[in-house]
C-alpha cells in the first residue's frame, strides 16, 4: 500500500499528549485490510485494527520529538509504513533573573535586572514583570538579557516576578529580591570614655552605629569632614589620632 500521515494537521508542536492522526491510504491490489500505530518509532506496535482515515492518539511521555508510525496491510498481506513526527512541548523556558548582579541590598529604587532564559524545543516568546506580587503586570515585551525597572518606593524587601512564555504558550515565573533602604545609619562617638581633654594625640574611640536597613557594614574617619580614611569593618571601638567619623550600611 501507499499513503501518507500527517499529525494534528501538520503541526510541528504540541503541547499535550492527545493529538489526532489524519492519513490516506490506498492499494491498488488486494486492497487495504488493517493498521497499527507506534508512538516509540517502531519499537512497539498496538493491535491491528481496521482502516479510518482519522484516529486519536496519545504520544509517548516526556518532551522532544515524537515519531509517530503506522503500518498499512493489504489484504494479501503486504506492509508499508507511513510516518511522520511533532514536538511534544508541555513545560514553559528555563530562565533565572538576578537584581543588581544578585545584590542583597540597594540604596536606589531603580535596578537592573539580569535575564537568562532558553526553551529547548517550540522557542522563546516574550516576557513581562510585577513589582507588586502579580498584581500588576508590565506590556509584555520580548526577551532581551539586560532591563531596568523600578522599585515601588519604601524601604524593605522587594520582589520582582519575571514571567517569559514559549511559543506555544508554556509560562514560566520567576523572582528575586533585593532590600530597599535609602536610610542612612545612625550612630555615636565617645571620644576617651567622654574625656573633655587629652594629653595625647592618639585617642579611643568608643562607638555606636545601628541601621534597620541593611546592616551595617564600614566606617571611615576624617580630621576636618573633607578628607576620610579608608573604609574598615565597622567595630564598636578604634584607637585613633582624628576626631571625625562615618558610617556606610551595608548596600
């Protein structure tokens, strides 16, 4: 016999197992007797049934290419095969979405994020992001590897959700979160235990720096307010010879 097969009308993806087979099949001897269909590519064969030239049919799990065969018997006993092939793609692109090249904390509402995403099989579509935990999308757009957006204002932990489909509609969402805190550290200094006077340029420095924000992080030291010190761990003391100090949070 002779024919053809065509899957789903000739889709080349889809994006569950059940697809329906359309097929044409003639001989122009003894006739055509039955069928059998194998979705593992002639590995394994169901039963031979009688010839319809539609037929539902459920694929092999897991995503990637499917070849779909069927094998035509005419009445004298004589084989061919017809087959054909469609990608099975039912999970949305891989991605990950990184703010501020994964920075913990930020003093600045706009930020930049860093995207990857690929999808092995129907290809990337577009992609669109919330500041608000979904309730609120951007336009969507398409991919490109580099955005920047806006944090809503107020200091605290800010999440940004990242959703990209495929081409066939597969969604994928992820996120990442980054602290907002635009306040600055507070703090004291104790010069000598409260000393009013010193008989030596060289002084302890007894001092106290808090920040609910991020952290705190460095301090730097300066004689007249112009010209600082290299940044240091913040500690809550410091022998030193200048009388001014600073304070960094950890951003």
């Amino acid at each position: 016999p002779s024919g053809w097969l065509m899957i789903n009308s000739a889709a080349t993806h889809t994006v569950v197992r059940d697809v329906n087979i359309m097929m044409s099949a003639t001989d122009g001897g003894s006739g055509i007797d039955q069928v059998r269909f194998s979705v593992d590519a002639g590995q394994t064969w169901a039963a031979w049934e009688n010839y319809t030239a539609t037929k539902p049919l459920t694929l092999s799990s897991g995503d990637g290419p499917k070849n779909v065969q069927c094998q035509v018997r005419d009445r004298a006993g004589n084989i061919s095969i017809v087959g054909n092939f469609i990608t099975l793609d039912t999970t949305g692109p891989a991605g990950s979405i990184k703010l501020n090249a994964d920075a913990s904390a930020t003093n600045q509402t706009q930020v930049t994020l860093s995207l990857t995403a690929n999808d092995a099989f129907s290809g990337l579509g577009q992609m669109r992001f919330s500041t608000n935990n979904g309730q609120l999308w951007t336009a969507w757009e398409n991919f490109q590897a580099t955005k920047s957006i806006t944090l809503p204002t107020g200091d605290g932990l800010k999440s940004v959700l990242w959703q990209i489909y495929d081409q066939l509609w597969n969604l994928s969402t992820f996120s990442d979160d980054i602290l907002l805190d635009t306040s600055v550290p507070t703090g004291s200094i104790n010069i000598n235990s409260g000393a009013a006077y010193t008989t030596t340029q060289t002084v302890t420095l007894n001092l106290s720096g808090t920040d609910t924000g991020s952290g705190m992080n460095k301090m730097s030291f300066s004689t007249d307010g112009l010209v600082w010190t290299t940044a240091e761990t913040y500690a809550a003391s410091k022998t030193f010879s200048n009388f001014l100090f600073g304070f960094l949070a950890s951003y």
